[in-house]
C-alpha cells in the first residue's frame, strides 16, 4: 500500500498537507507528517486507502470530529470507497476542485450493561461467544415491547450502509442508504417464521441474553468486539447522534454501484 | 354479517347515527340509514364489519375524505381491524368514550401513463397478465436511476402495512408501520441475486414493462386491478399525499398482534 | 434459425440423413426431408436448435422413443444444450464420433381427474387460472399422507432437471441431475414456515384444489396447459416411466456450467 | 429424568433385562444393572429418554452394532423420539408385542486428514474456529468437481434426518427421511446467489479450508467437535456403511410429526 501511498502523494503535491495517522507510524510515505491517532482534529478530509475494513476502522473517530471521509478502494469489494485504484488522479483533482458532494451516513449507537459504548457504521452483531455450537437463546423488544424470542447463531442490527454487509448473507433486505432505519435480522433463527424487521431511526432495540446456563454471547460493533453477554445481560442499540460523512463525486449512482460489485465482481 | 351489523346496532343505540354504505344496500339494519357511497362526507367514523379485504376496499375513500376507520374482525387473519367479534362491546364502549388514538399509515399513489391512478393501503402489484405462465420482463428505476432488470413473475411494491401481506410471502420484510418507506419485492425472480429493497418516501418507484412481444402485465391496487402494461409501458409509484387513519385503543402493540394473528393462526 | 440450420446441414454433408420435423415445415433446410410430428420413430438422435425451451418441447416425444437428444445453444442459457453456437463443427465431429454419454434425466408424469395426462422434463406446476389475483388453497398428499394445505400463488413440483429453473426462483434447492427425486416447491406461500419438500421417486405427490368458491387453478407442465383445477379436483405426479436420454460430451461439468449460466450470464 | 427412569423399569418389569450405560452411571435405577459404554453388544433395543440430543449421542454406536433405538420423549422438539411422555405405557406394550417397524435413516461420515473421523446422523458442519467473527473461505468439491468457493459463516452438510435441524435454520428445504441424500447448505454465504445444493448419496463432499491466514474452521459432527481445519485442509463426506435403525410404531406420519412438532410448539 505504501508504493500506492506515495503515489498519492506525489500527486497531491503541494494542494494539501498530509498526515498519517499512528496505525500506520511505520510507513513511509514523502511528504507526510506522523500525527498519533488522537489528532485528527483540524483535518478538513480522512483519505482512506484500502477496503471497506478500512473506513470502517476511522467511521468512529470521523463521525465523532464531523470529518468527512473518502475512500481509494484497494479491496475487494469497496462499496464505501469513492475512488477505484485506476481513477486516483481525476478522483483527486474532483477533491480538490470541490467538485463533490457530502452523503450522510447514520451510524449505530450500543450500550452493555456495564456501561460499554461504541459507534457502528455498519452493525451491531450479537453472536456465539466460542465455538461450542450452543445456540443462543435472545428476547428481542422494540422500545418497550417485546417482539419475540429468537434462538438463533446470532442477530444483526444493521444501518443502511450494513444493508449490503452481513445482514444481506443472512437473508436481509437491500436499503436505501438515505432512509435512517435499523435493519434486525437473525442469523439461522430456530423459528422458521422469523423475518427480517425493519425499524425506524426513533425507536430502540434491546437484545436480552436469556438466562439459561452457557447462554453467552459476544457483541461485535463493525466485526470489533465490545464485550460479552450472559444471562439477563442486554445490549441497547439506538440510532447515533452523530452522522459518518461520505464525500461523492456528483453523478454518484448507489445502484449501479451496488451492481458492480455486489453482483459483477461476485460471479 | 348482518346478524352481526344489527347487533352492533343495538349496542351503539342512541350514541350515534349510523348509516350504511351503498355496497350493502341490500342488508336491513335496525336503525341504519342507507347512502350511496358517496355520501361518507359529513361522518366521523367508518365502522367496517369484516376481514382485512373489506376494510382495505373503504381505505381510499376514508383517506381522500380524512375519516378514520375501526374495524370489527370478521375475517380469518384481520391485521387492521381493532375489535375482535368477542370484544364488540368493549370496542364501541371505548370508542365512544374516546379512548382511542389515531395511528397515521401512509398509502401508495400509482399512475399508469393513460393517466389512471389509484392509492393503495397494502400494495401495488405488477404481474403477469393472464395465465400463459410467461415470466414478465420488467426494467426498476428508483427516481431517475435504474436499479436492474426483473425478469419475474410480477413486483410488490408495499407500504410497511402492506409489508405483513403479500409481501410477506414473497420474501420480503416485516416493516414498523410507523416507518414510511416503500417495500420493493420480486416475485419469482430469475435473477438469485434479487433482494428487496426499501425505498424512502420521497422518492418515485418506476416498474416498465420492457418492449418484448407478449410481456404484458397487469396492475392491481390492492387486489383491485388498474390497468394493464405493455412494452414500454409504466407504473409510477410514490407515497400518497393522505394518509390512511386507524383506530387504535391505548394499548396497542404491533408486534404481539403480529405474532398472534400470522404466527399462531396460521399454525 | 434457417441459416445456422443450412450450416449444419452442410457440416453434417454425407454423414447422416437430415430430417426436418412438422413443427418447422416452413424452413427450407438443403438436404433435409420434412417429416411429420409423429414421424420420428426409426431416428437416432433429435438434433435441436435453439433454446431449453425448444429442447423441452421434443423432451415428450423424444422420451417416448427411446431417442436420445443434442442441442445446438440459440437462446440465452440453455442449460441442457451441450453444443454452444461457437462449437458447432467440434460438436458435430464428437457426435459422428461416437464420442459422448447419454445422461439419463427423470421426468414426471401428472394426470388429472377428467384423465388428461402428460409428461415433463423440469416441472409441472399448479398455478392461479387468471390475473384475478385471487390466492389458491391447494391441499398437498405424499402418497396417502397428508402434508399441509398451502395458501399460495401454486405449486411447482420440478425435476433435478428443472431445479435450476422456475423450481430456483421460487427458493428451491438445486438437485444434482443424478439424484431422481421431485422437488416441492410453493409460490408465494402465506404461511411463513413453507419451505421446499424433497420426494423420493417411488413416492406419489398430490395437489387438490380446495373446495371454495373461486378457487380455479391451472396444471401447465413445461410451461404447456394440461387443464384446470377446480375445487375438489386433483393432479396426481409420479416419477415417468421413461427417462429423457442427453447426450453428453465426455468430460461434461454439472457445475461449472451451472456457474457460467445461471450466474456469470445473469450478471 | 431417574424418577421416569424408575417408571419405565416399572412398567417394562420383567419383560426385559435393563442396563444403563456408563454414561448414567450415577443414576440409581430399580432392576437395571449398570453396563460400561462400549457393552451395548448383545442388546436387543437401545431405550433413550431425552431429547434428540440424547438421541443423537448414542447414534453412533447403535449403528456400528445394527442395534435399534426407541425414543421417550422428554425434550422441547423430539422428532426422532417415538414415545411422547405421556403415552409411555402404550409405547412399551407396543414395543414388547413387536407391534412395530425399523425405519433406516441414512448417516453421514466426514474424515479430516489427519485421520480423525467420524459419523453422524443429523449434519456435519464447518464453522469459525472462534468468535473473531471471520469469515471463513472454503472450496466445495463433488466427487473431483469443483463446485464454487463458499465466503461464509460456515457450511451443513446434512442427512434427510437432519433436514429438519441446523440446516432448517439455515434456509435449506426438509427432505423425505427415505431420500438418501446429502444436503449442503451455506451459512450466511457472501455471494447472494448461493444454494443449497442436494447431492446423491454415492457421490462425495468435499470442504477445503482456503490457504489465507487465519482461515481455520472447526468440523463438528452433530454438534460434537471432530477437529479444525487450517489452510488447505479438508474434510471429506460421505454416507455412512451402517444405517441408523429407529423403531417406529405402525402408522407412523413423517409430515404430522413434523407439523406438530415444527410448526406448532415453535409458535
């Protein structure tokens, strides 16, 4: 990623200054600065090279300082990044020229009961602690009311943006990144009636570990994990204050970008 | 159902006036003046004795004429109706002591390009014209931008109410009604990657029939139907301007009526 | 279609005797003498030209004769051809040859109440008689016992052969072709915990239409109306009695053609 | 469970000789002397009271020793038991007067590389070694053709007996317990076209862990830990030599049980 780094920076040229950030204090890339992690503060851009892993990792610290985010895909699949590793020069010139639009993102907010937080732009996911193969054993509620018990591998709680992650492997629905909602889908529910539910960005989900013996989970925030679940232990998941800002360039087409890659490059 | 409409008559008494609709005219309910099914204007209240069928065929005119609607359970399932035959008393009592609230749902518009339009509380469905068993070919554009083509046997477009009927069967999600948004399902589709995808109220869904020789749809709202596609024919689709207004006891909870009636019954 | 069939004709030359059947006694094909349908007795391979669903059409005939069958690629997939349209003269050389394997493919065999009865090589399905949208209650029996009633758009009780098409998008597994068996499938099932049932080939598998009013439902096999169902009324499915014989090159992948059509072509 | 226990020895008096196996070595049951695990040889009927768990656990060795098993229900679900609780003295009576047949269900066997092998009678599954929440990346082989690689949470390979079990949960269809056959199934697969693919039972499956770091995977064999699976490593499946053998009273209904005990406790 390195020869990449440079090339970038060969191309910024003196239109900016450039940092790298502490995750990365072993690269050495011309012309950029080491800032450590907490100082992205006074940023106008993150430039992200890599997958969507990537953008994932600095969505929180983004989100947190209002920075706006672009990508340079060097992944797979890169449905977040703005940039394709053969367009990096017109891409950067759009940059610069402001020749770009700001996409709001929501984010995920979950809380444990002990006080445990984070942010998520993608999902929250209550899963197997090990890999006993126990299935888990969940209560699901909507603000106050109960939904259902679902005994299932797992359950996600994902954004618009995680739509077109793991929750569409587990059989859940394609949603418009503009609608604010929290897309709930279990993962291989026992019950064969259980479906995917949407719920608006208002309301609050609670995943409640039942109180049977062994019945412990992991909970995970964009594949991080946050912390454990046991008996009668939840995790509360509400829409976050704060927004991720994605930079477009304008004529950005979420559809037809969704083909390419979730469909093209699968095949 | 008349021995029913005649017992609620004498239940509500002298509270109200009650007045039956022309669809009945043939029914003799104590009390009851008949109108012609214009004439809803100038009411406060439309009482539908039946299944979910019945209750969405009066949402149109209670929608334009701002009336809410209470239903009174005489169907199978009944996801709308509020009373159920063994709480009629109970149902009008709170009624008309006004221990109610309203819950808002929105409707669907849809215009053919003659110029018909309908709204619709459940769904708008394209499918295939008549029983030749050929697959229909249909082109999706969300706004001005093409999403894919279908070839399928039809579309669901749902409301988050009509998200626990049709759609349901077709793979699509359960949708809190309190989230405007449009559910976008194919039937049958060809493709293995199809998903549906959930559309925010603001903007349009375009269903076109592709110019094939005999790709010929129909259009239905729900279940009624508005007209026919032929090549290069569309539906445009968008939230309707009212909203469709129920009665609701304090109390209500979705997902426990959810659960009872599409779980339990159906079991 | 004529030209590429003048091409074989050519490249065939004096190797065998080419016969044209009824269906296409418009086409002028050199050195191919018309015969009629029924005529195809004394043959040694059906040769055909187009899409699966042109071989679907002979697969009846074909079975009934003990004659194996090779198709030539015209249409857009075409699963069961082995010859694509860019390796006609290589196919052809193979096939004079003798450098191939048949491949055995069940078929099934339906038969309605008033007697009527067919065979087909993917699937017979039970499905709604118009566009009225009306919702079939189908009653389903394997052998004497009693499955479950479906409420659904029909049934589809397919081949292995036929798993890979209607049988796919209506959520059905894919069965290797060398495991007889038929594949159950509903459409749009209101009940949510439907889910595909697969027979053993000695066993019987009956669809009944229920007893209600306006519950009319067509029996198509291959696509081609058989008859309808009223209420009451049967179709009974079996396993054929005589296989459907293709021929196939040594060296023929299941799934890896499984892969370049359904999926690489579809993206 | 002693105290049912005690019952059925009661109730069996002295029709039988009991043993209990060294499993229950702590349970104190009148009349039945207690036998070490490998001293089923000799035995007539192997008498199991739980759930299909408990079922499942002594499925192995009944088989190696063509023993029948009859179950007693006490589980939640207990689709293999034949007796439910409260039919225990009719169960035994039927089972001392011959009053009932051998259904043989189909067992799979899975051998690692390093030897380590097995059988099972409901699924073999691959899953993440942990709950770092990595995707696993596998390669599916049947018999020497290549399948597709599968990026996903894991993958059931399953008897028509467990059609009924994980494999339900993970979308695939229930099979005929007289089909033999294997069933793979995907676990929240990446690609969104993937299947379950039904495969026919002298066939073999293959699963091979991709060569990426950190790719490892877990073999389990109804629900019990075979061994792991690092880069390039397989796990081979095939059925099994010995049936299972399980005593089923005249009149037995595959499809009412599974309604009765799928659908309606589930709801």
């Amino acid at each position: 990623g390195y020869v990449l780094a440079n090339q970038v920076s060969e191309l910024i040229g003196t239109r900016a200054n450039l940092f790298i950030d502490g995750k990365h204090r072993g690269a050495s890339v011309k012309n950029a600065k080491k800032i450590s992690e907490n100082e992205y503060a006074g940023m106008d851009v993150i430039l992200v090279l890599g997958g969507d892993g990537t953008l994932l990792s600095v969505a929180k610290e983004a989100s947190n300082l209002n920075l706006p985010v672009i990508g340079i895909n060097l992944g797979r699949l890169g449905f977040l990044a703005e940039i394709e590793r053969e367009e990096i020069e017109e891409g950067l010139n759009k940059l610069f020229a402001g020749d770009y639009e700001i996409e709001e993102r929501m984010m995920l907010h979950a809380v444990l009961l002990d006080g445990k937080e984070t942010t998520a732009l993608n999902d929250i996911v209550v899963t197997r602690a090990s890999s006993t193969l126990k299935i888990l054993d969940l209560d699901i509620f909507i603000d106050d009311e109960y939904v259902d018990d679902f005994k299932a591998d797992g359950i996600i709680i994902a954004t618009p943006t995680g739509s077109t992650a793991y929750s569409l492997s587990a059989g859940g629905p394609i949603v418009d990144p503009s609608l604010n909602s929290m897309i709930v889908t279990p993962v291989c529910p026992h019950k064969m009636y259980s479906r995917t539910i949407i719920v608006p960005p208002e309301k609050t989900v609670t995943v409640k570990c039942k109180a049977a013996i062994d019945n412990e989970a992991v909970v995970a925030a964009d594949s991080e994990i946050l912390g454990k679940l046991s008996g009668n232990e939840t995790v509360v998941i509400q829409i976050a204050q704060k927004n991720f800002k994605l930079i477009r360039f304008k004529g950005y087409k979420f559809f037809s970008v969704l083909h390419n890659k979730l469909v093209k490059k699968e095949s």
